[in-house]
C-alpha cells in the first residue's frame, strides 16, 4: 500500500478512535476533532521527529485541519464507518460531531501515539470550539503561512510568539523548500 494511502488509513482510524473518546463531550464537533488531531501530529511530531498520522494540514480560518479531511470523512461515511450528527446550539451555530459506527482499528498505532491522542484529548477537555481554535492559532506554523497553505511539521521546534524576524524568515524557509520539494516531483 503506497505511503499516502497508509497515512490516511491512520487519520481514518484516528478519527473514529477520537470520536469514540469524545463521546460524551459536549462541546466536541468537527472544530475540535481537527485541532485534537492536529495538535496529536504536530506534538507527536515534537518528540519523535514523525507525525502520527503525517497527513498534511492546511491552515484554514477556524485553524488547521487535515488537507484530505473531507473526502476521509466522506468515504468513511459511505462505508457506513462514521456518521455526522449535526446538533443546534444556542449560540445559533450547528455543531457537527462526528459519531464512529464501529470501533478503530489501534493495530497500526503504537502505544505512544495513543497515549499523545489521550494526553491531547484531555488537554482540550473543557474547551470549545473557539477556544481549541485559538490555541491552534498560537502555533507558529499557523502564523506563519498563508491561509490555505499546508503547515510544514518542523515549525512545531519554533517558539511562541512573539516571533524574532529570524525565527519567522526559518519558518517561512521551511514552506519554500517544501513546495519546492513538492514541485521537483
């Protein structure tokens, strides 16, 4: 199975393990499954030198999100793997939380990995969704790129603002030699 394929088969699996333990949250929707799954890689990433799933994320208004998180979402819908259920709130907004219909496959993560999403998880415990979302926006490979871009992992070493203009000029080095990358192939 080429490498892409595998790494979406992990964020799949991923994201019905993480709906699974956010069940009973009430204030878990789709808002705060990107940013669980994005801190999860990212932070994964910061200690181990890999992401979890290696997915790549895309900087988006709300936050990052998984580039393919879509058209995952929508094929696990379809194999009837996971279902979205839309919840009015009373601020006015839907929230859409997804509801896993089988249990994850864990045989391709290793105990670290669980245990970084269950760390992350438990971080995020008592926030919502505009307060996941403004502490993805407090990471520098947020801040550094241009919204629709992917977030190169290695801006996860870069400290919090504020940023010094080299640490800004690295980041954005990082994004130029990966499109770069991407471009030679």
């Amino acid at each position: 199975m080429p490498e892409k394929q595998g790494n979406e088969q992990k964020l799949a699996e991923l994201i019905l393990y993480i709906s699974e333990k956010c069940a009973n949250d009430p204030m878990f929707g789709a808002t705060k499954l990107n940013k669980i799954l994005f801190f999860s890689d990212f932070l994964f990433h910061a200690y181990n030198g890999t992401g979890i799933t290696n997915v790549e994320y895309q900087k988006l208004p709300a936050g990052p999100a998984p580039r393919r998180f879509l058209p995952v979402r929508t094929e696990m819908i379809e194999k009837h793997d996971l279902a979205v259920q839309e919840v009015e709130l009373k601020s006015g907004y839907t929230q859409k939380r997804t509801v896993n219909l089988r249990r994850p496959d864990l045989e391709l993560f290793n105990g670290a990995e669980i245990a970084m999403v269950d760390r992350v998880i438990e971080s995020l415990r008592d926030c919502d969704a505009r307060d996941t979302s403004d502490k993805s926006h407090e990471m520098v490979g947020w801040i550094v790129v241009d919204e629709g871009d992917t977030i190169p992992y290695n801006t996860v070493y870069f400290s919090n603002p504020p940023l010094t203009q080299a640490e800004i000029y690295s980041a954005q080095e990082f994004k130029r030699k990966k499109e770069s990358a991407v471009l030679a192939h």
